[in-house]
C-alpha cells in the first residue's frame, strides 16, 4: 500500500466520520453551557470531526502538560488562547468552522 493511502485509512480509523454524533453529557441545569447544548447550531457544528479535533486539541492543550508544554495552568490558558486564535479568520491555521462555531458560543453568551 502506499504511503499516501496509509496514511488516509488511518486518519479515517483515527476520527470519527462526519455524521457521528458526539457523546456529550449534560452540564447540570445552572451551568451556562446548557444553553450551548442545547442549541440547534452548536448541535449541527458539533457533527463535524474536523470542528471536534480542533476543539479537543485545544482542551487538551489547557489540560495536558505535557502535551502543551506548560506545567502552569495559567500558561497552558495562554497556550490553549493562543492555538485559539491561530483557528479563527485571520490566524495561521484559519478555519472557517471554528471561527462560526466561535461566533455562535459568544452570540449565546452574551443573550
């Protein structure tokens, strides 16, 4: 097999497809991410594996020392901010999905 078709039927292993939905437990009912998980939007967004990878490298940047390189939790923030950014329009890794998802969380909150 070459190694550009290994490398793609491994990525296909490695993420879920599109059309899996996450598995998402419920915040209780006073948090504010109830809101955001409950909306229509997010719900759709949250589909997308490429939106989900993007999500979970920056959660495990704010958790994970060693992958983020920081023992601070303050500087695995900044570290995680910072990833943030470079996702959104105008960053270096710009992606269009993140910056909607972006979008739509700070439209909730700020309802």
């Amino acid at each position: 097999m070459s190694p550009a078709k290994q490398k793609s039927s491994s990525s296909e292993n490695k993420y879920p497809s599109n059309d899996t939905k996450p598995a998402i437990q419920k915040p209780a009912g006073d948090s504010p991410f109830v809101k955001l998980l409950e909306d229509d939007v997010i719900k759709h967004q949250l589909q997308y594996s490429s939106l989900r990878l993007h999500l979970g490298t920056v959660a495990r940047l704010l958790r994970d020392p060693e992958f983020a390189g920081e023992a601070t939790i303050e500087g695995r923030r900044t570290i995680a901010l910072k990833k943030l950014r470079n996702l959104r329009i105008g960053g270096n890794e710009e992606n269009e999905l993140v910056e909607e998802f972006v979008s739509r969380v700070i439209q909730l909150s700020s309802n």
